[in-house]
C-alpha cells in the first residue's frame, strides 16, 4: 500500500482532480469533521459533488470521522492562529496544543489494524488522505501519516 494526502486551498478543481488521477488514487479517505467548504471556490470538494465526481473516476471514497479532530481540539488551533495572527489558509504549521490532543484524543484510540483489514477487503493499493489546508504540515493529515510512518513503516507523498 502507498499513502498520499492532499489538500484543496490555492489548488484549481483542474489541478485537484489531476493529481488524483496522475497518481492514480484508488482509495479517497475524507478525514474531515464537516464535508464542506463556504463559498464557491471549492465547492468541488464538498461532500455530493465531490463523491460524484470520484464516482465518475472510479475512485472509491470512505469518511473516517473517527479521524477528524472533535470541535474542541479544532478550537485549539483556532486559538493558537488567533495568537499568531495566521489563517487558517496561510497556516505553515500545526499548534503544539491542537498536535499533542489530537495524538492523545484520536491517534491514540484509532484502530489502525481494522483499517487495514478494511483496505485489504476493498483491495487498496494508493490512499490518499484528504482535509483542506494546502501544507501538510499546516493540517492533521500529517499526524496521520507520521503515525503510519513510525508505527507502521509506511511513508506518505504529499501531493
């Protein structure tokens, strides 16, 4: 199995999408809490249009909730934004706070082994990772995948 993550910020739907497909991506897995995006300029990543279009891919996709950060840890990195003066959409990287609840609140309980089983039975080779910040490191998804990296072995491209 490969792992990827991508985000959707400053990316085109062309651009998204494409990547996807130049990888060729078998598996979308939807980490976020909430499927959608205001306003017009991603709205291709909302939930219906999104699955819609990998639909027409042939991509399966799955929602692991159980992955997505709860609202209070979310208020974590909201506030730690607040204190850096930085967007959400300029963020560089993720809070120490938001990083060590997240790791101990989600990380920590998920069950990684299942996951597997789960990716074996719909026969699994490229997965991607999917929130919306543009770095990575600006978003959970790279918790994710530094979890598979050392406790699993498995390293990420970020696309």
């Amino acid at each position: 199995m490969n792992f990827y993550t991508i985000g959707v910020y400053n990316r085109s739907e062309i651009d998204f999408f494409d990547k996807i497909i130049e990888n060729k991506i078998d598996l979308f897995c939807d980490i976020r809490q909430r499927r959608g995006v205001r306003g017009a300029k991603y709205s291709f990543v909302n939930s219906k249009r999104l699955q819609a279009k990998l639909v027409e891919l042939n991509i399966n996709y799955i929602h692991i909730k159980e992955l997505a950060p709860t609202k209070e840890i979310r208020e974590l990195q909201k506030k730690a934004d607040i204190e850096n003066k930085e967007l959400k959409r300029k963020r560089e990287k993720l809070g120490e706070l938001f990083s060590i609840e997240y790791k101990h609140r989600i990380l920590n309980n998920y069950d990684f082994l299942s996951f597997f089983k789960h990716l074996r039975g719909l026969n699994a080779k490229r997965i991607l990772f999917f929130c919306v910040e543009e770095k990575p490191d600006a978003c959970h998804r790279s918790l994710v995948t530094d979890k598979l990296h050392q406790d699993y072995g498995y390293k990420t491209i970020h696309l």
